[in-house]
C-alpha cells in the first residue's frame, strides 16, 4: 500500500522532473481566482502544489515574480480567446464586436487574474520583459481591428491611436463594471452579457463610420 508520505514524494518528484514553475504558476492562478491575489504566498502556492516550502525560490525570486507569471499567463489567455473570436469571414464592425465580446468574457470568467493583470500589485512593470510582450497582443489586436474598420468606412476624422484607446477604454470599462461594481447585463437593461457587450461595441463601430 503506497503511504501518503509516499504520494507526496511522488507528486514532488514527479514537478522536478517535469514542470515545477508550471506548476507552481497554475497552483497560484487558483489561489487567485478562489481567494483573491491578496491571499497569495509563497508558502501557501508550496502547499497547494504540494512541494516543499523552499521549491518556489528555484524559480521566482520572490512574490511580484510569481505575481507577473500569473499575469502572464491571463495575459496569454486573454489574447487567445480573442484569437478564437476572430473568423475571416466576419467584417470589420463584426470583428470589433466579436474582440469586445472575447474580452468582456475572459474578464468575467477569470476575473482575480483580471484585477492582478491591470492592477498595482506588480510594481515595475519593466522588469518582466515576457509579460509586457504578452500584455501588448491584446492591444494589438485592437488597434489592428479599429485600422481595419477605419480603412473599410473611409474615416477621415481622428486616428488609429486615439480611436484604440476608446475601443479598450470601453470594454475594459465594461467589464471592470461586470467584475468590480456589481453591475450585470440585466441592471444594465440587456438580456444577456453577449447582448450587452455588442450593444456597447456597436455604439463604437458607427462612430467610427461617421464622416466628420
């Protein structure tokens, strides 16, 4: 019969042989997401992913570090479910919906990673090179869909820059409002979360048609 002491042996083993940062990074995303970042140690990520309490140092130097690989990784989530939104066939104003919807639901579905990836808890934002690269895609991907769609409608008003910080203005804001102030589609007189994002996104996309 294989002991406890054994099966921890094995599981501990098994994260030094394979994957332990990995490891150690989904252990914290679910301390994030079940209890809040604030309830996030070095210590209690060691235990959760059931490795000795000195494990986490081989490879974070300290609590910001851990902090930004998780960060990262809703970083890297975040652009994915974007990714999925965005189908060749769609038009330029269905794409922005699309990308809006994407973010708006990511944000709600993961939403201590959300807190943790906009928020003031990693100080020097510099010192992590992979997740400011990670942290610019989603960006991007607006600002590639707001160009789209000015080149589509002729616009001839504004530009790309000013245009992509409204477009993230506005379904980050949305979704900080879902997550943070408890408002939901409902209070905000739409029948769905999907229904509301696009009501939203849609006021954007016929600004950004409108000849000035």
């Amino acid at each position: 019969m294989t002991s406890k002491k054994q099966k921890k042996s094995k599981k501990t083993e098994g994260y030094h042989h394979g994957d332990l940062r990995a490891g150690l990074i989904d252990a914290a995303t679910d301390i994030v997401e079940d209890e809040g970042v604030m309830a996030l140690s070095l210590r209690g990520v060691a235990r959760k992913a059931g490795v000795s309490q000195t494990a986490p140092y081989h490879h974070f130097a300290d609590k910001e570090a851990l902090l930004a690989a998780v960060a990262e990784t809703g970083f890297q989530g975040l652009s994915e479910e974007m990714e999925k939104a965005e189908q060749p066939t769609l038009s330029s104003g269905e794409r922005m919906v699309a990308l809006g919807r994407a973010y708006v639901s990511f944000a709600t579905s993961n939403p201590g990673r959300f807190r943790l990836m906009f928020g003031p808890l990693i100080g020097e934002k510099l010192n992590y090179p992979d997740l400011l690269v990670s942290s610019a895609k989603s960006l991007e991907m607006i600002r590639v869909a707001v160009e789209l769609r000015r080149e589509d409608v002729g616009a001839t008003t504004g530009n790309v820059e000013a245009d992509t910080m409204a477009a993230w203005s506005l379904v980050h804001g949305l979704a900080t409002l879902l997550i943070d102030s408890g408002f939901n589609s409902e209070s905000m007189g739409t029948a769905s979360q999907d229904a509301l994002v696009e009501r939203v996104t849609r006021a954007l996309v016929t600004g950004l048609g409108a000849k000035g």
